[in-house]
C-alpha cells in the first residue's frame, strides 16, 4: 500500500482530517494488504514447506483456490522464510500468505 500523502494546507479541519487519515492508513502497514499468493502442489499426509518470500515470520494465511476438498493446516511455527503444511488430499491450493 503506498503512503498516504498529506494535503498541505493552512485550514486547521483538513490539517486534522489529514493527520486522521494519516493515522488510520498506518494500521495497514505491515499486515494483511502487504502479502503475497503462492500456488502450492500439496500431497496427503505429507508435510510441504512453502516459501512465502515475506523477510518476516507470516501473521497467516488464506486459501483463495483449490481444485478439490481439501483440509489445510500448519506442521510447525511458520519463520521468516517457510510456511510449513499439511494437507488432507493431493491437491493444489492457491495461498495468500500475509
């Protein structure tokens, strides 16, 4: 997400609505809007290490595609480079990763 730029100007209420916008927006920064998707082949009952490329430990994840029913769920505490899964069948998944 880009940085909010600030209207300069000498009116106190948009100084003000500026700097609650401002405020709001910084919420953002390093969360769900900075993630990146990743399409992984998954096999059943077998653990799959997925490369997130995030340069810090994932606050989680979202499945936004699969091509069957299919349960997904952690092996071990994600780091700053790996995302490690299980999966229920041997499928592929499309994750968004944040």
């Amino acid at each position: 997400m880009k940085d909010f730029r600030k209207l300069q100007t000498s009116d106190y209420e948009l100084q003000q609505t500026n700097n609650n916008i401002d405020e709001w927006t910084s919420q953002f920064s390093d969360s769900l809007l900075e993630g990146i998707e990743v399409l992984v082949s998954v096999s059943s009952s077998t653990s799959t290490p997925v490369a997130h490329g995030l340069g810090r430990k994932p606050r989680g994840y979202f499945i936004i595609r699969k091509t069957q029913a299919v349960d997904i769920w952690e092996t071990k505490e994600p780091t700053d480079l790996i995302l490690e899964i299980n999966s229920s069948a041997t499928t592929s998944i499309t994750l968004y990763i944040f």
